[in-house]
C-alpha cells in the first residue's frame, strides 16, 4: 500500500479516477458513513480545525453532507445531488482558505482513518488514489 501525497501545483487540476467499484461493494453505505464520521473526529481535533464547523450540532451536519458524496462518488446512492445538488467540490470549498499544507494535513489524517479499514489491499489504494488527487481540485489558496 502506498499513501502518496502527489506533489501539486495551485490551479492545475490533475484528471482523476473515480474509486474502483470495490470500495462500495466491501464498505456499503454504512461503512463509508462510519469512516467519514471518523475522519471529521480527527479533522476536528487537527491543526486545520479552524476550518470545520465549530459545534458538534454542525459537525454532524458537515458529516452527513460529506458521507453523503463519498457513497455517490463509490458508486451508491445519488444522496449527495439529491440533497445538496450538482457536486460543484471546486466552487463548494472556494470559501475556505485550503493550502498545500492544509491538504497534506487532510490527507494525513484520512490515512490514519484509512489504514483501519478492514478492505482489500486494491479497495483501499484505489480509495486513496481518488483522494490524493481529487484533494488538489480544493486548492485555492497560496500558504
Ligand atoms: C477528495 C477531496 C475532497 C472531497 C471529495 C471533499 C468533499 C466535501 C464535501 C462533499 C463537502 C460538503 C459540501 C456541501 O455539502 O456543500 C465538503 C466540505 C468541506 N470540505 Fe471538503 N472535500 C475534499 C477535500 C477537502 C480538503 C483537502 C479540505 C481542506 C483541507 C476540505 C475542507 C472542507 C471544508 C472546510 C468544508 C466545509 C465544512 C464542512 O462541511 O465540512 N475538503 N467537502
């Protein structure tokens, strides 16, 4: 398993490749909602929380948006654009000040989430791969 951090560029946006049909079928629903969860637990707790909502209230809110695409973007249910309409991620985080720094702190704590998932070996890089590279799309802002 390789966790890379791919090196980026502020404005260029790399193709990416939707996770592998794996992920949906080992994790479901339910699992994506539980490592989403866990993920914002740490995000919430990290040296960029000053990004993510404040209250535990908004917190869930935030989680359930978030889960919501990640089972679309695997391959499940269309919640997200049901709920909140077309995905737009780019134009969605341009209110939010995110780094180089900011990513690769992101990314870190995904990995510590990731790396608990009870998947294959090719789910999980497959995962990771969608996230490392997707994750530069949010870029918007220079340290
Ligand atoms: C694979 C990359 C990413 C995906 C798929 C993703 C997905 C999402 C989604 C679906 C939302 C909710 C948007 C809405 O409902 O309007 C969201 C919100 C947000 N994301 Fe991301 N995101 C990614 C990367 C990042 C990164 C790298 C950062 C910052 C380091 C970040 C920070 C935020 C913040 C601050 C919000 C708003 C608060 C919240 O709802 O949590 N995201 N993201």
């Amino acid at each position: 398993m390789q966790y890379n951090i791919t090196q980026a560029q502020l404005g260029v946006r790399p193709n990416v490749l939707i996770p592998s049909s794996k992920v949906y079928e080992e994790l479901r629903e339910t699992g994506i909602r539980k490592m989403v969860s866990d993920h914002y637990d740490l995000l919430v707790q990290s040296e960029i929380k000053n990004l993510f909502p404040p209250t535990p209230e908004l917190v869930e809110i935030a989680k359930k948006n978030a889960a919501d695409f990640f089972v679309q973007i695997c391959g499940g249910e269309p919640h997200f654009s049901k709920n909140r309409g077309a995905p737009k991620m780019g134009m969605r985080h341009a209110p939010f000040k995110i780094t180089q720094n900011a990513r690769k702190i992101w990314l870190q704590t995904y990995k510590e989430v990731l790396r608990k998932q009870d998947i294959s070996e090719e789910a999980k890089q497959s995962f990771w791969n969608y996230l490392d590279i997707f994750s530069i799309w949010m870029m918007n802002s220079a340290e």
